[in-house]
C-alpha cells in the first residue's frame, strides 16, 4: 500500500521497446496462481448487479448500537451506502414501502398522511452532505485508527422533498415554533426540531446515492436535517407534530445532551461544529520516507469549511491544505497537502476552519470551554497522529495543545 | 409509484389528536403480514456491510458485452457503483492487485513501471463525471425506457491521479502527439489518445464513490478521459506507449467511426455531445393528471450544462428547466420541471445546451448533418415522450422533428 515511489522499476535499453510479457520478465515478478494471466482468458459477462473485487473487503465496525465507517480506507467524498455508519435506538425495522405512510399534525391546518408516492410526486431536490453521530469521539489508546476516533460520520447525496414543502402542503400554524419526528423503529425514536430549520433545509428523504435509501438509513423515508447531528435525522420516519414548544422526549432529556461548565447542561446542541481529521497517514500504516500525500476530511454543520490547516511539526506552523472541489455547504470535504518526511519524529495535525469564523479547537481548548467532564457528545477536537522514527503512525489520545 | 396527490388521505377532527395506531385504523390500512409492527419489535443488528432492502431490486439490463443503468429507477447524479453500465469486449478480468503494474514507455525520458501503491502515492484527485459508451442509442419501438434507450451512461465519482504528473514523471518527450492506452483484458482493448488529452484531465483513476474502483469498471485502475467515449477510458490499464502517430488499433478502424456525409468515415471522433433524456414520465409509466415534475439527465463531453428545455406540447414552446446545483463539468445534471398535465394528448420532449452553445439536435438535423446511413455511434437526438389520453406514456422512435 505504502511502498516507496523510488522502487518504481524503471526499464533501460532494449526492455524499454519489449512487449509486457518480456517486462514482467525483466522485473522479476511473476503472476499469482489464482489469477492467470487475464489477456489469455474471457472473463466473466455482464451481469444484473455488479460485486466488489474478492481482492477488496471494507467493512464497518459494528457493535450492538452502531457500525463506524472505515475512513481510512476511503476515497473522495462520497462514502458507499453499505459502508455508511449505523446508529440504531433498537435495531433495523422492516418496512414495506407501500404501507408507508408519514403523518403530519398537530398545529396544521390540514393534517394529512402522506403515502411514500405522494412523498416522490413531490418537487425533488438532491444534496450531498454529511451525517454525523453527535457521540462521534473515541479515544484512550495510540492503536486507534481514523474509523475507532470518528467513524460516526458519512455522506452521501440524499434526494427527497423539502419539509418546507410539506409545511406549506399541510398549512403549518404561524405559531408553532416546534415539531416532534417519530421514527418507526422498535424504539420509536422521537426528537423535537425548532420549526425554523423545517423552513430552512430539512428534507424528507427516499433516495440515497442514486438508489432507494439503504435498510440501516431510514428505508423508505428518513428525515434529513443537514448539519445537525444524526440522530435528529430521525430515520424510518412516520409522523410530525407541530407544536408551539419542545415535548422534551426521552432521547433530548436523558440523552444528547451535554455538560458545561459550573454544573450546567446544554440542551438541544443541534449544529455540528467544524471538525477535520487526517485520514492518511494514520495508525497502522507503516510510513516511509520522502513525498507523503497527507490526506484527510474536513466538515462542518454550519456551512462550508472555508480552509483547513495541516501542521507537521507538532503544531508549531500551520499551512493551508488543497480542498477538493467542489467544496460543499455542510459537507465533507478532502484535503490533501504534500510533505516529504525525512525521517524526524514529529507530530501531524489537521484543523478546519468554517466560513463562520469557527476553527475546530484543541482537546485544551474544548475543556476550558466546557469543562474537564464534558460528557461524550459534541467532541470534535484537533487530531494528533504521532510519527516515529521508524515510521510507525500512532494516534495521540492525549492531545492537550 | 404515481399516485394523486389528491387521494392523499385528509385527517378531521378527534383523528387528528389520535394516535397512529388508530390512524391506521381510520385510513382503512391493515399492515402486510409479511411485515409486522416494527415499532413492536427489534430489529436486526448494525452490521458490517449493508444491503439493499428486499422491496428494492435495481438492475441492470445485460447483454453478452454490456448491462445498461436503469435511469428510470434512479435519483440524483451519483450512479450506485454496481448499477454503474458495463461495456467489455471480452468479459471482466480478475486481476490481483499486488500484481497489477502499469507501464508507461515509448517516447519518455524513463519508461517506468507503477505498482497500485504508487499510483496511491501521488497527489490525488476526485471528480465527479459521466461515462458514456458512443454506442448509446437505440431506438425501434414505442415500448422502451430510458435505461433501454440510452443506459449506457452513468456517473461516479472517480479518484485517482491526474496523467499529467505521470506524463512529467517519466519525461513526455515534446514530439510526442499520441499515445496507446492498453487494457489487460482478454481483448487487449487499445485505444490511440491524442497527447494533449493526457496534459489536460486524463487521469489513471483507482477509486470510484468512495470505494475502490469495481471489476467491471476497471479495477484495480483504469483510464478515465473526462467527457470522451467511454471505450477511450481504457479498463484494467497497463500499459501506455507515447509516440508522434495514432497506433490504429482494430478498435478504432473497424469499429468506433462513424459515416458522415458523401461517403466519408469518420475517425477519431472523442467528444460526447450534449444530451438530455426525460427518465420520468417515461415508458411504462401510467400518467394521472395533475401536477408532475418531469425528470431527467442532461450531459456534456464538452463542458457545462448551461441550460436545458423542455417542450410539453409536441415541441411549439420550450421552457426552461430547473438545474440542479452543483452543475459540474463534464457530467450528469438532474434537470426538473413541473407541468400541470390536464390530459391532453401531446409529446414532451427536453434538449439540453451546453457552454459551447451547442443544442442537443433533434433525429431530424442528425441525419441533415450526417446522412440516413449515420452507423450507430454518436447518436444524441432530442428523446419524444407520447402521451396518450389515457396516460399511457410511450417513447416516439420516430422523432424527426
């Protein structure tokens, strides 16, 4: 995966106008045994649905509650659909598509079940952006990699309906200022959303990169809230009460919640703060010297990430990373900057910037801010991969600067 | 899939308050046996990879040499990698990726041999393009969808380095006008590729939506000429010879010309024109009136989509379309328009432009332009959709207008 450019073989002479058959020769190698040579050979025809090469095996980590995304072994910023992380209150519910139905009341003028046909007859829209779990920080231990720390995060290019257009459809009172979404999952998964983002961006989405909503994302509806975090994105989605105050539900009382400073708690914490982590290179990979590609992700809930900055010495300069384009609002985003390694020991850093102003903060800074027992939600501080000697890659668990 | 809107179901009175249960009651729903009350029951686990849900069964068309993407069943730009089309002329290759070498040689300072890794190693890039086979069209009855007619299009997001940073790498000598792309297929598809197409976007891509790049489209690394026939974009590529000529390979003599006018042949024709297709309402769609939001693709080998216009009266007026953002080079964009269909008798048709100022022709300036005998390449023509006053919807292979 690693190996050095200088190892590239290069050819001389006569091998240089040789057919390929000589130049696998020449270098030395030889075909595997389980592939022949496959110039020799008719492969396999077209088919209905294609498969993943047997050589390729990515996988999520999954526990009894979630599955993290391997970030690390990803490329651009789409994430696969059976690779999109997992978060369930009570499993995957079966849901057959023409029994669906989405009921909006409460404070309406027209309280209508919506059949998931009157959903797609809808205008459409599509976006690409990204869900994150707002319980998305792991640490503890240096032989961690980028999917142990924050595998909780996804993005696809989500297609549905805008909320919007089912508030104007249903005739949302002029004084709710909230609404409840229930999931249909065994756990009856309920959050309460001020009505004002329902206006702005939420979507009620049926499609998922280009193919019907996966099982584990909410099939065959979910609610989208872009850049909040996920779990407000209530999935298998089947009604919406308009209300003039929050319902204090069990999942925005006893959970998702976090504390502050001086003994307080803050509650309904919607927006995912800026965030970026290098991907590449990170535990286990093996460095070697020379020209590195430093590679990584970058996002934030509240608009586009405007820069990011990678630092390879321990944070004591910082440099702006290349961003991929086209650079989305709410969105992963890839960042990529070349560094040729010389063989110090060093740390490397990432930190992004939002087009608010916001830079994502250091461990340090976060428990200034919020306190030593700051609670497991809504940790997005700056990621430290150490480098030794010897090019081993280790998570820094304790990155207090 | 196209119910009315109207039949939406309206909620009076005490139903409003009540609960789903008794919604569902009211509404006259039982819930299929097959599929209990999920909020009854837990369900399945997270796990490591995903599946589709068993109510979805996308797929593709296949022949002995290609499969088709169903554009009919599919949201958004992003073509889900295993409905992404095939087109192979001897099957798909198994190929170890610890053993797959690209050789880049001919008219360079240092022909050079690179392994998967390094390739990895270089500064990357992501983009987001179509492919299309220049085989495109087919046409003969009234009873074909989109994916029949022209389901050789589909789009990724592709990763992997630019051939400009390779062409420096082994020192492109200045004379060099061509070069032979060679595939490690049991055909050995070679195609002759201007030069100046490698300086430009080329790129020798090993990742796509995310993952890596799928058997069928190439894996474990292919050449991706943004915009340009997809047969050009030469899979499983191992080899590229630079020299100051076209090679003319059995791929580009006897097949992928086209007959132009007065007896002339046609070689070396790369870029795709622009397109657009309606893929909803399409055939075998049953139309109900009222408001529809007609949908489709349009794309360019050539740039931008600057605009696309549909027609719901037979081709007298054309509107534009909605554009979804983000408008990209060189691919799919999802156009939308919302028509009040009353249930006349009449045709909708779309065309799409592009930066260039070029307008999708209709069948009729085609074959003005090139002559009846145009061979099967290269064929963009402006797609009728019949409807009927029953609405039934049926594709109009005759569209000369």
């Amino acid at each position: 995966m690693n190996k050095k450019i200088s190892r590239r073989k290069l050819l001389w002479g006569a091998a240089t106008a040789a057919s390929v058959a000589l130049i696998r020769t020449v270098t030395g190698q030889s075909i595997h045994a389980a592939v022949p040579d496959p110039t020799k050979m008719p492969g396999p025809l077209p088919g209905p649905v294609g498969k993943r090469s047997p050589f390729e095996h990515p996988v999520r980590k999954p526990s009894d509650i979630s599955s993290r995304s391997p970030l690390q072994d990803l490329y651009g910023m789409i994430t696969p659909s059976d690779l999109h992380f997992e978060r369930h209150h009570a499993g995957i519910p079966a849901i057959d598509p023409h029994q669906y139905e989405l009921l909006i009341h409460g404070m309406v003028d027209r309280p209508t079940v919506f059949t998931l046909a009157d959903l797609r007859r809808f205008p459409a829209l599509s976006r690409i952006c990204f869900i994150e779990c707002s319980g998305n920080f792991r640490t503890g231990k240096e032989t961690m990699t980028p999917q142990d720390i924050c595998g909780l995060t996804s993005q696809s290019e989500w297609t549905g309906v805008l909320l919007s257009t089912l508030f104007r459809e249903v005739g949302v009172h002029p004084k709710a200022t909230w609404f409840l979404a229930e999931g249909s999952d065994a756990a009856v998964m309920t959050r309460s959303i001020p009505v004002s983002k329902g206006w702005d961006d939420a979507m009620i989405v049926y499609g998922q990169n280009g193919e019907a909503i996966r099982p584990e994302q909410g099939y065959p509806a979910r609610l989208l809230l872009p850049g909040w975090e996920g779990n407000t994105s209530v999935k298998w989605i089947r009604r919406i009460e308009l209300s003039d105050q929050p319902f204090m539900t069990r999942e925005e009382t006893s959970k998702y919640t976090e504390p502050i400073k001086d003994g307080k708690i803050r509650q309904f914490s919607f927006e995912i703060d800026a965030r970026s982590i290098i991907t590449f290179p990170a535990w286990p990979v093996q460095l070697e010297k020379g020209w590195i590609e430093i590679r990584g992700l970058a996002w934030s809930g509240r608009g586009k990430i405007k820069r990011v900055e990678v630092s390879v010495d321990t944070g004591k300069t910082w440099l702006p990373a290349r961003l991929q384009e086209p650079v989305l609002d709410k969105a992963h985003v890839c960042f990529r900057y070349l560094w040729n390694w010389r063989g110090e020991e060093t740390e490397i850093l990432s930190r992004a910037i939002d087009e608010t102003g916001y830079i994502q903060p250091t461990l340090g800074q976060l428990v200034k801010a919020r306190g030593v027992d700051m609670g497991g939600y809504h940790l997005n501080p700056v990621t430290a991969w150490r480098i030794r000697r010897d090019g081993a890659v280790l998570f820094k668990p304790e990155n207090w600067k």
